[in-house]
C-alpha cells in the first residue's frame, strides 16, 4: 500500500510549489515559490518548529515565515505556464529530501474571497 494518493509522479497535480528545506542541497529554502520566485535566505533552522503562512487571494501569493513576508507575488494575466497557473482544486505536501523527516502540525484551511 503506498503512503500518498499521488504515487505516480506522473499524476501529481498542476499548480505552485511553495517550498520547506531549511539546509537540504537545493538553495531554494523555505519559503520559495519555487522557479518562480525562490528565497535564498534561511529564516529557520534545522530542528525548530516554524510557521509557513501561505496566502492565495486571486492571483496574488504571499508566503510568510514566522509572520516575515518572504514572497510577494502576483501572476502576470497572460501567463504562459501550463503546469504552473493558479486554479482550484487539491494542494499538497511533500518534501523532495528521501532521508529528511518534515513534520506538519496545526495545519488551517480557509478559502478567502476573490
């Protein structure tokens, strides 16, 4: 039985990444809108219990870390992204490090309006 509805890669869903990785290999930490808008800065460290606020009101994304704005974006009208383009639907959680162990806690829902 495998652990995540998304088994196959080759079934994730389309949207933004926003990354957790705190001092794994790949520089763009927590925080990033990865390849879109990635943060090169640490802001927590390995080991410490943080908040990852993530803001999605129309085309604007706002990822905060411990209530700091780290991100501040808003996607262009007429982007040109297939994979990667605000819409609805299911959001995820993953981590890319096989050996690192991210844990999620108090995690809130709350759709705002347009």
């Amino acid at each position: 039985m495998k652990n995540s509805l998304y088994a196959d890669i080759n079934h994730y869903p389309k949207g933004y990444e926003i990354q957790v990785n705190n001092s794994h290999t790949d520089w763009k930490r927590t925080g990033s809108l990865y390849d879109i808008q990635d943060v090169k800065e640490v802001y927590v460290q390995d080991n410490v219990w943080y908040t990852e606020q993530i803001i999605v009101q129309g085309k604007h994304i706002i990822t905060k870390i411990n209530d700091k704005v780290v991100v501040d974006y808003i996607e262009p009208e007429q982007v040109d992204r297939k994979d990667r383009k605000l819409s609805s639907g299911t959001f995820a959680l993953q981590a890319h490090d096989p050996k690192s162990k991210v844990y999620f806690k108090n995690i809130m829902v709350k759709q705002l309006p347009d």
